[in-house]
C-alpha cells in the first residue's frame, strides 16, 4: 500500500504521520483494506489516518461511544490516537475494539504518557482537566489490555514512549511540545489451546 506523506492527518496522529511512514510502522500495522479509526480526525478538515479507514464518532450512525456498529472479526485495524484517556469504561472500550478485529488485524492505540503530558500524579488533568478520565503509563496501559482481552488472544507486537521532538526543559505547567505519547499495538492471534490448559491449572 502507498501511503501519502502529504495525507491531510491532523492532530497527535499528524505530528508523527511520517515518521511513523518512514519507519514502516504503517506497513506494519495499518496497511489494510478494513480500517476502523475511532474519535475522530483532530480539528478542522484532518482526514483518517489512512484512505482506507471509516472515522467512527459520536454522530457516526449505530456508534454509542462504546459498541462499534461492526461484526466480529471483520477489520484489518482499529486505529485510535487521544481516545481511550476520554472512555469512562475502558475495558469495555478494549474489549470492543478487540471483538472487531480479524486473527492477524492490530489494535493501534496512542495515548498520552503521564510524565510527558499530564505531568501530574492523579486526575484532573493539568490541561485538559476532567475531560481526561485516566492517566496512563506503559504499565498501567498493560495493565487494561491484560484486564479486557482474553490471554490467549493477543500479543503485544510494539510499545514505546514516543517522546519525538519533547522538550525537557518546560516546567510542568507549561503545555508540552513535540510527542508526549506511549504508543502501543495488540495483535489478535488465534486462541492458544496450549497456553489456555497451562493457565487454568
């Protein structure tokens, strides 16, 4: 799949688009013909992350901000930057997501890292204030998925601390520059009977 680098993908999704395209991350993850990106596009007239993806919202038809209007196990990806920090019940979120996803598709998820964004021990948020529900750190990110999603059905395939571009040297109060994210991606595999037998012991 071709992706364009000059694509109109605004946002967090924006600021790492191409580097994330020069990485081979989006070979990687969301190269697809069934994409699902979940909240929207960032302001004004962003676009989907990729051509292929359907933007699912709140005003997307059959969408109740949690259950996604979708069968099970038809989508490549379901792509979501800046969303799960917002979701009340965010296992429930999870394990949506997942129930969408073929064998094989990813679960691509961005969210902001409480040391790079938050800055902060505990809610509210320093600058988005309640509207942000949860802080996350790679662990407690972990920690979710491991809650929400079947043991022997996912594989965690990439995580890292994007910090591309931050600048150590603003004090907490002022708002962050560059990337401030923990980027994480789930893998949906078929279920490991083996592994089931061990863990039921």
């Amino acid at each position: 799949m071709h992706f364009d680098r000059k694509r109109k993908v605004t946002g967090e999704s924006g600021v790492s688009y191409v580097s994330r395209i020069d990485s081979g991350f989006m070979h990687r993850y969301l190269a697809g013909s069934s994409i699902i990106e979940v909240g929207g596009t960032g302001a004004g007239d962003g676009v989907p992350i990729v051509q292929s993806a359907i933007n699912v919202d709140v005003d997307y038809p059959g969408y109740d901000g949690i259950h996604l209007p979708f069968p099970d196990l038809s989508q490549d990806a379901v792509y979501a930057s800046h969303v799960l920090e917002h979701v009340p019940d965010v296992v429930a979120a999870l394990r949506e997501w997942f129930r969408v996803l073929k064998v094989g598709g990813f679960m691509v998820i961005m969210v902001p890292h409480q040391l790079l964004y938050e800055k902060k021990k505990a809610p509210p948020s320093r600058f988005a204030g309640f509207a942000h529900k949860r802080f996350f750190m790679p662990h407690s990110l972990i920690a979710d998925i491991t809650r929400a999603l079947p043991l022997t059905e996912w594989r965690l395939r990439h995580m890292r601390d994007n910090d591309d571009g931050f600048d150590y040297d603003l004090p907490p109060e002022m708002h962050s520059t560059g990337c401030y994210e923990i980027e994480c991606v789930i893998e949906r595999i078929n279920r490991y009977k083996f592994y089931e037998k061990l863990i039921s012991v």
